[in-house]
C-alpha cells in the first residue's frame, strides 16, 4: 500500500524546479503520485516536463502528462468509474464539434442516474430499484457505438426502453434495450408499486358499490364499465389495453424497430402488471 504521507512529502518537493534535464528525470521516474480525484500513479517515464508516462495503480490506465499536472494532482484516470460510481468514460470525447453534449452520453447518464442514483438505491418504491446496467454498457464508448446502430436513436422524443423486447426484463443490455416514441414508452409503465390493492385499471366507486375501469387512450381516458368483481374489471380492461396497444404500433410501424412492433403485437397485459 502506498504511503500518503511519503506522497504528500514527495509532491512537496516538486515545487521545486530541478536544474537539469537528468535531476527531473531522477525526481519523477519510478516515483508515486496521488492525483486530486483520481487514486495513485506510478511515472514510468520520463522524456520531458511535458511527456511523462504515467500508470494509475488501481485500473491499470497509462497515458502521458506534464509535469505541472502531477504537481497540482490533476492527472486523470479514464478509467475509473466517475458517473455514478459505475460508468467509466473512458478516452471518449462526450461532446460533439459545436461543443454540446453528444446525444448518447445523455442517454448513458440518464439511464446511469435511473438505476445508479441516490434516490432509486434509498426508495424501494422507485421502479428502478431493482434493476441494473449490465458490464457492456458501463463503458461510455460501447454504449455509443451501440446507439449509433439502432433504429430510432437520436429521434425527438424517443427514449431508451429496456423491458418492451423482454417483459418485466430488469437489465439494460444490447440484448434488451432499444429506443422508441414516448408514447409508446410510457403505455408500458408497470403500476404495481402505486395501484393500490386491486388490479392494474381496476378502482372501487363506493358510491355505487362496484368495481370500475378505465384506460386512457390518446391522453384521454375512457370509462370501461362498472363490475361486480375487480376480475371482471380487468378482464375489461385487459381487452381494452392489449387492443390499444396494437393500435398504438401499428401506428408506429414504419418507424420503429421491427422487433419492437412484434413484441408490441404480441404483448399481454398481466393482472399483476
């Protein structure tokens, strides 16, 4: 383990200027630093104040620095895992030529802020509570180069979708995950965290000592009938759903993934979704 205090002393003595070339090369080869935010790093080369090799010791990733970024401690480690505490930008540029922020780093941090944030790891009534990022998108690179393979990305308004291929899939992976219209992300949403103890739809009108139904369909929601059972109701209701949802895709045909509009023809609405 690397001594902090041999490695506050040794970056002390850095402020001063060594007077030859063979003197800093002496004072930095082989030495150990500790960066601001990014762990311990060894030099392991030394061709001048502005080409020093370095490695960090805990993941292994080398590049080359200058010497006035070892003194501050703002050598940087692309890879460690800064967003999140799990994804690793790695080398890759996150903005595009006019400077803004690339589309895809948008949707990597967004889905890393979903499954990885604060808020969804304390509430065990967050939706995403349970779910994770599988090793192949924890590397920003990987996630873009797949993006940039898929149908839909970078559309207005669409947005990453990980459980309409698999059903009540918990993983965001190539494999799972595809992009499609708001619209048809949001008429998936599971609602058995919120909807109480009856079934999904289903609702009990005291006044009349019934059980309703409704769906809302085109932002407007729409009345199933009254029922002696909730069973009934969401037999209702189940019809009605799975029949708008087909709607709904065919749609969407033309534009989205042909394996999205097959699950979506195929899909089945759950009493316990």
């Amino acid at each position: 383990m690397v001594n902090t205090l041999t490695l506050i002393n040794l970056q002390k003595e850095l402020v001063v200027k060594p007077k030859n070339h063979t003197e800093a090369k002496e004072k930095y080869l082989g030495k150990t630093f500790q960066s601001n935010n990014h762990g311990c790093f060894k030099v392991v080369g030394y061709t001048s104040s502005t080409k020093v090799d370095v490695v960090f010791l805990e993941t292994g990733f080398k590049t080359t620095t200058h010497v006035s970024l070892i003194i501050r401690g703002e050598v940087k480690d692309c890879f460690k895992p800064t967003v999140q505490g799990f994804g690793i930008i790695g080398c890759e540029n996150i903005r595009d030529e006019d400077g803004g922020i690339l589309e895809a780093y948008r949707k990597w941090e967004s889905m890393l802020d979903r499954v990885h944030g604060r808020s969804c790891k304390q509430d065990v009534a967050n939706p995403y509570y349970d779910t994770s990022v599988s090793e192949d998108f924890r590397w920003f690179g990987d996630f873009k180069n797949w993006c940039e393979k898929q149908v839909g990305f970078g559309n207005e308004n669409w947005a990453l979708d990980k459980d309409i291929l698999f059903k009540g899939n918990k993983v965001y992976s190539p494999e799972t995950c595809c992009f499609v219209p708001v619209e048809l992300n949001s008429l998936l949403v599971n609602n058995r965290a919120t909807r109480g103890e009856f079934p999904v739809g289903v609702y009990y009108d005291v006044s009349r000592s019934k059980f309703q139904s409704h769906i809302r369909m085109h932002g407007k929601r729409k009345h199933l009938g009254r029922f002696v059972t909730p069973e009934e109701a969401f037999r209702a209701y189940k019809q009605a759903k799975e029949a708008y949802i087909k709607e709904v895709a065919e749609l969407y045909k033309d534009q989205i993934d042909v394996r999205v509009y097959e699950a979506l023809m195929k899909y089945e609405v759950d009493i316990n979704d």
